[in-house]
C-alpha cells in the first residue's frame, strides 16, 4: 500500500481498530499507525494533510457502517 491507496488503508485501519472511533484519533497517531501496516511500503514523509484527511473519511465510513 502507499498513500494514494486511501481506501485500502482507511478498510485496514478499520480491520486493526475495529473498536477505535476515528473522531478521536489524532492525525500524528493516525501517520503513525498506517506506517505499521502490514503492506504499507511507501515513505513515511510523502503524506500531507489531505492523503491522511482521505484516509481518515474512509476509515470514518466503515466504522459508522459497522456501529
């Protein structure tokens, strides 16, 4: 995975948090978190703001969808 892939980290963030409400969630601990996935392979510094702002309304919408 690398940072373009904004819906396939937001569904893994899901998988390893199921429980974690992403409203909560800080954008430096999210960062931080999707550099520990297993498969993501591309380079920590590369983000910004709106990749991890993408991510994060992807990993939102599957939460909501499972509460």
């Amino acid at each position: 995975m690398t940072w373009a892939d904004a819906e396939d980290i937001g569904l893994a963030l899901y998988d390893k948090f199921p429980d974690v409400d992403p409203k909560g969630v800080r954008f430096t601990d999210m960062h931080k978190w999707i550099t520990e996935l297993d498969g993501f392979s591309d380079d920590p510094q590369k983000s910004n703001e709106a990749k991890l702002e993408a991510i994060w309304t992807f990993w939102h919408e599957e939460w909501q969808d499972n509460q």
